[in-house]
C-alpha cells in the first residue's frame, strides 16, 4: 500500500503519485497503454498523470490502482 505524507504540496503530491505509479507499472512489467486499457482512460491522460502534470481525481487515481493491483491511500484534509 502507498501511503502519503499529510504535509504534501498539490504539485509534490502530483509528482508523487505519478512517481509511484510509474514504479508500480513498471514492476508489473505493462505498458503505459496497456495500464490506460485496464483502466479504461486515454494512454496520453495517463503519460500525463505519470509524469505529474494533471491534478487527478481520486476516481481516477482509484482506477489506476485497480489496474495496476496496488492499493493508495489518500491523505483526507478535513
């Protein structure tokens, strides 16, 4: 499971997430394209999302997770 520090700036969590992304990807040996297929997005949204350039939403982030078999937990600000 992914864990996020609660002290994360939007452009540190962006850059963050797809860091971890990319990294999970990678050790499940897919493709930027075959984990956008799974996730049912458009491979360039998530070449962007990878690279941390679009704030996604967390139905998106749970979408990519579900692709890629990991678990993220989201800090929740209240």
């Amino acid at each position: 499971m992914y864990n996020y520090k609660n002290n994360y700036t939007s452009m540190d969590f962006q850059n963050e997430i797809g860091k971890l992304l990319k990294e999970a990807r990678e050790k499940a040996g897919l493709t930027q394209a075959e984990v956008a297929k799974k996730a049912g997005i458009n491979v360039n949204y998530y070449a962007r999302v990878e690279r941390g350039e679009p704030e996604a939403r967390a139905v998106i982030l749970n979408k990519l997770a579900k692709a890629l078999n990991i678990k993220i937990k989201l800090p929740l600000e209240g």
